[in-house]
C-alpha cells in the first residue's frame, strides 16, 4: 500500500493557500442592485419579497433579444407559446397559457417603461434594456388584479449627458439576421434624448415539404423606441417615451414526425403592429412627499392565424382541412398619480415611510374569428374599466425588523358582448392587505 501522507500534506498546502488568498481578497466590493419596480427604488437585499434581476450584461452575454429568451434565468417562470413569441407567462404555475381567449386580468403583470404589455408581450423586445425584474407571488398593493402571480417590469436606458452610440449585428444559421442601432445625446443642458432600433429576420428552423418552402416559420420584426427626458425645473423631471413594434412572423412550428418538416398546405402568421406612449414625471416641490405622474396609452392590432389539421387537404382519406384565424385590435390607456414620503416626511414618531395614489385602468379589445367550420364570422367586443385607491406603510420596529401594510381598492366594471347573441356585464369592488416582512 503506497503511504498517503505526501497526499495529505500537499491537500493540507493546498488548503492554507487557498484560505490565505481568500483573506487577501476579502475586500472586495459588489455593484449594489437597485430595484425599481416597487414604491420606491431599493437595494435587492433590502426588499423583503421574492425578486429575480436580470441585468443589461447578463441579457447581453446570454444574446437575448426578447423577454421570452431571457426568462429562463428566473426561477419558476415559464412561457406559453403557441406562435412565433411566446405571450402569456407563468409564474409558480399560475398564469395564463394561450391566446384563443383574450384574457381580462392577465394573473402575470408585463410592464415596459411603465407601458402596460400584460396582452401584447409579443412586442417584448429587449433592446437597449437596462434590466429586467421578476417579482415572484401576489403583487396585489403595488398593480392589482394584473399581478395575482407576479410581475415582469423591463426598463430602458435613460438619455445620457455625454453623445454617445452603438451597433450591434449579427448573423446565423437558417439565414438569421439582427442589427441593432442606439444613439442617446443632449440636447441641451435641459434636455436629453435616446432613440434605439432594432430588425430582427430570420427563416425559421422549419421547412415546408408541401409547400417546398423553407420560410413559413419566418421571423421578420422592427422595433423602435425612443425616450426624451426634460428637466423643466430643478424640482420637475419628465420622461416621455414612444415605442413602436411592426411585427410580420410565420407560424407553422408543428411536425407530425417530430423533425422539423412540416406538411401545411395554410401556413399560419403572427402579425402585430404596436403603437405607444408612456410619460413619466416626478415633482419634488413639497419638503414632506414627491409627486410621481403616470400616464400611457397603447394600441395594437394583431392578426394571429394558423393550419389547424397541420397538414394538406387529402393527406389521409378521413382527415379534414381547417384554417382558424383571430384578428384582434387592443387600445390601452392608464393613469396613475402617487405620492411617495421623502427623508423627513414620516409619520407616526418618524418611523413610518408612506406612500399613497389613484390609479385608472380602461382596456378595449374587439375579436374578429374566422373559422372554417363556422357558418359566420365571430364578431365580439369587451371592455373593461377599472378605478384604485391604495396605501402602503413600512414602519420601522427596531433595527432588524420592518412591518409592512397596505391596502388596495378596486372598482371593476366589465362589458362584452358578440355576434351570438352573449351580452355579459359585471361589476365588483375587490380589496388586498398586505404582509409582514423581516429586513
């Protein structure tokens, strides 16, 4: 048997080394997290709530081009897809999963730059993204019935003091290519502004052997965004921000073999042409709160359609051939003001920090469904309008402990009516209180 001390003095080497260069490099220092999809901007550590942040170096290193590519980062999300870009997500199992039904309250919030994308996250697109936060479990104080099971806040670069600019292209297989250009500048020394554009093309990884077509899962996206931030005065700051998406994407994903041949004779589409505007103003003008201004309005209209026997008429003497299509149009708008405590305004024996608002809600969306099998189009129409107030305190205890509380009303009304007669109106008050959190 060969002796093992030598072994263990050169592991017991080994060990000291490594414990003594760990000591010489105890020193160093981290880039502090900041989040801001709460009340007010924190430190990660310091949120006492389940919160994934994925950063701007991250969505680069990983390529990501949209939401969908850089979720597989965050515990327990999941995507829904059923087209060319995944919608609908899931988050701990909870939340929506298809787009044959147009959902009212999306159980999993997508904001960008405060613009609602709960229905449209098709337009995703993470260019020129700073970071993207995943709040995990009810976000019911901060956004409502839209984040019964989390919330996906995105947010993009601000204009910088300093000209600056980039372009980014790449190219890859099945004649995939991108090219992405930013350009932020002041514009005076009140004044800047950040434009970013993207065009994302590509064939697809799926060929048509019916059609002899190598192009009907096709992707074929432009997205544009610009942002300009004023600095009207020393104690008002504006951010405006214009987004615009022109999506034309194929869809025909499904093999019967499994192997990336299909056998469609009506390839189907994933259209969508995005339009929206976001302002963003905060006013520091009272010693005791800010005033934060939200307002947005978004319209999209999207034509989403695909081969439903997946195959062509005659394929098998007892098959059937169908096409479904939706076509939708989606107009959004929201309205938020807040007040938020500063240093100095807290209540109760300066222990407690607040933060208070109104916030409005009004969505339109109109369907139009053609089906082969239906006599007549399918024609319907729903609204919904929605009206909260709420509340949150984070009272300091002692120096470990932070009691959390808040409270949200919300009035909903709802209308839908269709081409088949069906008329549905609803309307209720719903409320949450919040938790208790140790920091």
């Amino acid at each position: 048997m060969k002796p093992f001390y030598p072994s263990l003095l050169f592991s017991t080497a080994l060990i000291s080394a490594t414990w003594l260069h760990a000591s010489e490099t105890t020193n160093v220092t981290l880039n502090e997290i900041v989040v801001t999809s709460g009340f007010r901007p924190a430190a990660q550590q310091a949120i006492p709530a389940s919160i994934t942040v994925i950063s701007a170096q991250t969505l680069e290193q990983q390529e990501s081009q949209h939401l969908e590519d850089a979720l597989s980062l965050a515990p327990n999300v999941n995507s829904a897809k059923g087209s060319s870009r995944a919608r609908f997500y899931q988050i701990r199992g909870v939340g929506e999963r298809s787009q044959f039904v147009g959902h009212v309250n999306p159980s999993v919030g997508v904001l960008l730059d405060g613009i609602d994308m709960s229905n449209i996250a098709g337009a995703a697109s993470l260019m020129d993204i700073q970071q993207v936060e995943v709040l995990s479990g009810p976000q019911g104080t901060l956004y409502g019935s839209n984040a019964l099971a989390g919330l996906i806040n995105m947010r993009s670069n601000d204009p910088t003091t300093q000209p600056e600019g980039r372009l980014e292209a790449s190219i890859g297989n099945y004649n995939s290519h991108s090219l992405t250009g930013i350009y932020s500048t002041p514009l005076n020394d009140k004044a800047g502004l950040r434009l970013a554009i993207q065009q994302n093309t590509s064939d697809g990884f799926m060929r048509n052997d019916y059609l002899n077509r190598k192009d009907t899962n096709n992707i074929d996206e432009t997205f544009l965004r610009a942002k300009l931030r004023l600095i009207v005065t020393d104690e008002l700051l504006i951010d405006l921000t214009g987004f615009y998406a022109d999506i034309d994407n194929g869809y025909d994903a499904f093999s019967l073999d499994n192997n990336r041949r299909t056998l469609s004779d009506e390839p189907g589409r994933d259209r969508q042409i995005s339009k929206a505007l976001a302002l963003h103003s905060v006013w520091t003008g009272a010693e005791a709160y800010q005033l934060e201004t939200r307002l947005s309005h978004s319209a999209t209209d999207s034509d989403y359609g695909y081969d439903e026997d997946w195959a062509f008429d005659g394929f098998h003497a007892d098959g059937y051939n169908a096409y479904d299509q939706y076509r939708r149009a989606t107009d959004t708008s929201t309205a938020e003001l807040r007040w938020v405590s500063m240093p100095g305004g807290e209540i109760l024996n300066n222990s407690t920090r607040w933060t208070t608002g109104i916030y409005a809600f009004q969505q339109d969306q109109t369907l139009n469904r053609t089906y082969t099998y239906l006599t007549d189009k399918l024609f319907s129409d729903y609204s919904t309008r929605r009206i909260s107030v709420y509340g949150e305190l984070e009272t300091d205890l002692n120096d470990r402990l932070i009691l959390t509380s808040g409270l949200r009303t919300e009035i909903n009304r709802s209308r839908y009516d269709d081409s088949m007669g069906t008329v549905f109106r609803k309307q209720s008050i719903s409320g949450v209180v919040a938790w208790l959190s140790i920091t």
